[in-house]
C-alpha cells in the first residue's frame, strides 16, 4: 500500500515538474513609474492570468542600451519620449507604436523628521545641508531635469559640490531615506510622506513621459492590449493618483 501511495505522489510530482511555465510578458519601465506601474501591472495580470507579468525599474538611458542590444523587453516605458524615439529611429520599435503616457514633475524633497522647511528654492542654500541627491543625469531624465533646474534658478555653481548621483530616482531617494544626502531632487510620483516643494515646471524642459512596443517582442498582440491598457482612463487616472499630470 505504501509503495502505490509512493507512485501516485511521484507520478503527480512528475506532472507537476514538466507542466510547462507561463510566458513571461516584460515590462522596462523608468524607475519613476514604480509606485503606479506596480498598480497597472497588477490590474494588467489579473486581466490576463496566461503570462507571467514582469516589470523591471531602472534609468530610461540604462533600457535603451538593454534594448540596442538585444534585451527581449515587450514594452519599454521611459522618463521622457527622446529614448524611445531614439530606438524608433534605429528600427528598434514596432511601426507605430511610439505613445506618450504622462508629463513628469520634480520636487525637493525631506523626510517628515528633517529640520529643514522647505518654503522654496532658498532653501536649497541651506548651511545644514551636505548632500543633495539626484538621479544620474547621464542617463536619467529626472536627473537631468533636476541639474537643468538648478541652474535656471542660479543654484547650480552653489550646490555642485554637493551633488550626489543615484544610479536611476530610486536610488536618489533612498539616499534621503536612510539619511546619506539631507534633501533630494526627485520625481513627485515617488514622493511619499515627508514635506515636498514642487521645482518650478518652467525652470526645467517638459518632461514628456514615453515609450514604445520593443519591435522583437514575442508578445505584440499582447503589448498593444498593455499600452491601450496604459492609455485608457483606467490606466490615466492610476498615473494622476501618483502624482503624474497628462498628456493632453
């Protein structure tokens, strides 16, 4: 008896082990988007439990690099529409796919226990603070939005000493989280809590936020369904609770 009951668990084990895994459908998006993507890739895989959804987060410059050399995302969703139409242009995109999806914002921003009172541009002049964390600018657009900022406002040559650089706004953020910068420049769709003050819109290029359906996808179909999905009011109005303003 205990040997059959020992066959039929191998036999389903073995079942088990060749049943075949879900496509992965892969999602690049700038590490911006961390907060409302997790909620739209979410809604996404419910409405379709056949592919496994993944979303990596990282610089927009860093994707485009993956995706010139062959990383086999579906959708690329990037901080501003100059990378994706940089892949466009190389052929890199599928016809007709490029879409613009939210205008980006930034801010400065303390955690809710710093003693510094963010009442607006002044205070980044502040003689208590060492460290000013943005986003690598070389190939983050929060980031080089935030330097083009600083010097609009005449702030640049004052604080560029003490700029510090995450590798994507992640990173910029978790430097003021776990106190290795006292204030950052970063992306008001991250922002959580703290105290913030918004940088002037006009003091920096509109960011507008992009992307495309990578042309190697092995999910076409299934990408449009994702960016129509991304587009839609639904997709719209989860991009405005984070903190995006839209595209007209």
């Amino acid at each position: 008896m205990l040997t059959r009951h020992l066959v039929v668990v191998l036999a389903l084990a073995s079942t088990a082990c060749s049943r075949p895994e879900k496509p992965e459908f892969l999602i690049a998006a700038a590490a911006d988007l961390r907060l409302a993507m997790d909620e739209i890739a979410a809604q996404f895989q419910t409405a379709h439990p056949e592919v496994a959804v993944k979303t990596s987060y990282g610089s927009s410059g860093q994707f485009t690099s993956q995706i010139e050399n062959g990383a086999p995302f579906d959708v690329f969703c990037s901080a501003d529409s100059d990378y994706p139409r940089r892949l466009y242009a190389e052929g890199l995109a599928l016809q007709g796919s490029e879409f613009i999806y939210a205008i980006g914002r930034i801010v400065a921003w303390v955690p809710a226990t710093s003693p510094i009172q963010l009442t607006g541009v002044e205070a980044l002049r502040d003689p208590s603070i060492r460290h000013i964390a943005i986003a690598n600018p070389q190939h983050a657009p929060n980031g080089k939005a935030a330097e083009a900022a600083l010097r609009s406002l005449g702030l640049y040559d004052a604080v560029k000493d003490k700029l510090v650089y995450g590798e994507n706004v992640s990173q910029a953020l978790q430097y003021v989280e776990t106190g290795a910068a006292e204030i950052g420049i970063v992306p008001r769709s991250l922002v959580k809590g703290g105290r913030s003050w918004e940088v002037p819109p006009d003091s920096y290029p509109k960011m507008e936020q992009g992307g495309i359906i990578v042309k190697s996808s092995r999910n076409a179909a299934l990408a449009q369904e994702f960016r129509s999905f991304l587009l839609s009011e639904q997709g719209r109005s989860i991009l405005k609770r984070h903190g995006f303003y839209l595209p007209v």
